[in-house]
C-alpha cells in the first residue's frame, strides 16, 4: 500500500499564500515541503496515513483502501470495531468528518482498537485527539459517543462485497448535496492566476483541476449522515479551536473587495455574484483550510470565535460583505467605489502618475529658464 497525492488538491498549489502544513505536521518524519509543496519518498507507506486522515481537501489518499469506500462498507458489515489488526491501515486515515458520520450512522456504539499504537507516539495523541474532537462535537447535538480501547483479541473478516453494491453508494454519494448550496456560483475561469500557478512549475492539466471546485467526499458523507441525524431541540455554540474541520467567518472594514478569497476558495464555500458586489459563505461547504485568510492582505477575513451547531442542520448561506460597484468615468470598467471621485483605482493611479509628471516638467522647465537667464 502506498501513499498519493492530488497535488492538484493542495491549497498549497492553489496559492503560493497557502501556509497549510496539516500533512506536515501529521507526518513530519515523511513529509516535506520543496519548493513550497508537499513532498515525500515513493516509498513512504501507511506510518504516514495521519495525513490522510488530516488533510482538508483530500489530497492525499492511499492505493489501496479508500476512506469512502470504507465508510459503506464498515456500516454494511456488522461488526462495530474499527481496529489496524482487522479493517483499516490504521485509524490516522479517518478524518474527524469520517468518525463523527461512522458514530451518527450506526445503529451500535463502534470501538476504536489503539492496542497496536505506542501510546507515547505522537500518532496515539493525534488519533486520540480525533476521537476526541468527534465526541465533543457529537455531544452538543446526539447521545451518540465512539469509544476507543484496546483490543487484544483477534477479529473476524470482512465478507467481500459485490460491484452492485459499491456501484449504488457511489451513486448515493453522487446526490448527495447541500440545500441550495453546492453549486457552482461563479465561473472559475480567472479565479487562480495561471502565472502564480506556472512558479510552481505545475502543469496546463493541474492547472485546469485547480480551476475546478469540489467538495471532498468525506464532507458529502457527514452531511448525508447529518440529514439523517435527530435535530436537537436547542443549539449549542462551540469553541471555534474546538472544530477542526469547518468554520464561521466575519469580514471587517478593511475588506478591498480585491476578490482573491472567494475566487480562490477550493470548495466555493465562499462566493460572489456576477458583479462581485457582495461576499457570500456557506459555512458546511468550509474546509478550514485556511487559504481566505493566507491570501487576505489586509487580514479582513476572520474567523467567528464560536461555531454554532444550527449549520448543521439548517445550513445557511450568509452575505459577509456587500459593495456599492460603479463604472469607472475614464475607462468604463466596474469597480469597488468608496466614495469620492468616480474613477477606478487604475485610472486614479494613473492620474496620479500624470499630474506627478506634469509638475515635475513644470518644475525642470522652470529650472531652465532660471539657468538660462543667469546665463
Ligand atoms: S494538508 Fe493537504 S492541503 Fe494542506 S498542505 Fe498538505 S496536502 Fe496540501
Ligand atoms: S476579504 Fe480579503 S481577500 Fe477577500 S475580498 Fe476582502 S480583502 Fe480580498
Ligand atoms: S472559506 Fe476559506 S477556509 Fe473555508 S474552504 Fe474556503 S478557503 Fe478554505
């Protein structure tokens, strides 16, 4: 079994903004980055499968055991253990999205076997502070808890499963979307710079798999799982260091409209309209990958210091910024007007520009003259 990268999928390649180091921080032992990207030898196998389970976008995966595959599966079986000796590589490959669908969608409680890790390895901690994060969350809104233990015994085989069965969950997943919310909001033809792109030496066919947007399986599944959880009778608001995996957000005033974050944003949680003149974001399509903020100049993107459980269950899309768009009087572009005079940020450069000119000629030609009536 090897490990994969969706270079494609990095925010990383997206933007050379992107500070993401999840996978890095995951495996820092096999993972590193060159030339600003992930990187890692051919032969790194499943010890590094953390940064499968950890990274926002799914861009690493494994040759032969898919996470998703395995979500049906494990729920089709009838065993209730998700353990290294019997069913998965190693538990690192399940995200928290993964762990908190496996609890909401079995009928059992399921354990998690941690008898094969060192339990001073700093894998142990990250496995455990998944299971953790997917308990906590799971806490504000269902009964439902994983527990993890440790298995000494040997466990049984999984039955194989027919094609018939593998073909009608992927079509499950297929239609599985979000209320009104994943769709493609805006063409994404200039949304990433193709000369930012080509620093990173990526090819035509990565740059065009950037351009697109998606939305990684694993969140499909939870929303799924979520449309068939129980809705609490009250909401909470969690700690937003609390939730790794999707987040709110704010702008403030210091916002430019310079459009890099929702042109850039790689599951189009955050979008605009046609004439840009508003923000929109749809916090259940937010991977908390971090690249709006990475590539926000002024910082005006924030995040919302509490995460209210109610998107789970009513997602919503919400305007974070709107912006009064005018034509530009000199060369009849739309852009983000102020106040003052009407005319584009170029134009009013350029304006600048000339009266500096001006007055510089003014003044080398007044110089002149003094010189020559001296002479
Ligand atoms: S965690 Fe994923 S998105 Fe982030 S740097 Fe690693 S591969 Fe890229
Ligand atoms: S929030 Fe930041 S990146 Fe997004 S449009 Fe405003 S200034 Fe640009
Ligand atoms: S909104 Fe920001 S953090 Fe969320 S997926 Fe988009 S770029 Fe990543």
């Amino acid at each position: 079994m090897s490990l994969h990268l969706e270079i494609a999928s990095c925010v990383r390649a997206t933007s050379k903004f992107s500070d993401c180091s999840k996978c890095i921080d995951a495996c820092p032992e096999s993972i590193q980055l060159v030339d600003n990207l992930p990187s890692f030898a051919n032969n790194t196998g499943v010890e590094a499968a953390s940064c499968v389970g950890v990274c926002p976008t799914e861009a690493f995966s494994l040759s032969d055991f898919s996470t998703t595959e395995f979500f049906f599966s494990f729920l089709e079986s009838k065993v209730r253990l998700i353990s290294p000796k019997f069913n998965v590589p190693c538990i690192s490959v399940l995200s928290v999205e993964h762990l908190i669908s496996l609890a909401l969608a079995s009928e059992e409680e399921i354990t998690l076997d941690l008898s094969s890790y060192d339990d001073t390895s700093i894998l142990y901690e990250q496995i455990n502070a998944r299971i953790e994060e997917a308990n906590f969350v799971l806490s504000s809104f269902s009964e439902k808890q994983l527990v993890s233990n440790h298995i000494a015994e040997d466990v049984p085989k999984l039955e194989n499963e027919s094609e018939d069965e593998v073909s009608s969950r992927r079509s499950f997943l297929g239609n599985a979307s979000l209320k009104g919310v994943v769709r493609h909001k805006m063409t994404f033809d200039e949304a990433v710079e193709a000369d930012e792109l080509k620093t990173f030496a990526l090819d035509v066919h990565i740059i065009a798999k950037i351009r697109e947007k998606n939305l990684p399986d694993k969140r499909k599944i939870l929303f799924t799982t979520l449309k068939h959880a129980g809705v609490p009778d009250t909401f909470e608001i969690l700690p937003e260091e609390e939730v790794s995996f999707t987040s709110q957000k704010f702008v403030d005033d210091t916002c430019t409209n310079c459009q890099i974050c929702y042109r850039i944003c790689p599951t189009g949680a955050l979008s605009s309209n046609g004439k840009f003149s508003l923000i929109n974001f749809d916090s259940m399509l937010c991977v908390k990958c971090r690249l709006c903020h990475d590539v926000c100049e002024p910082n005006a993107i924030q995040l919302q210091s509490g995460f209210e459980i109610k998107e789970f269950f009513e997602p919503t899309q919400r305007t974070l910024a709107t912006f009064d768009i005018k034509r530009c009087n000199e060369c009849g572009n739309n852009f983000t007007y102020t106040g003052g005079e009407q005319a584009c940020p170029r134009c009013m450069l350029e304006e600048e520009e000339a009266m500096f000119l001006h007055s510089n000629a003014l003044s080398m030609k007044a110089l002149f003259e003094e010189k020559k009536e001296d002479e």
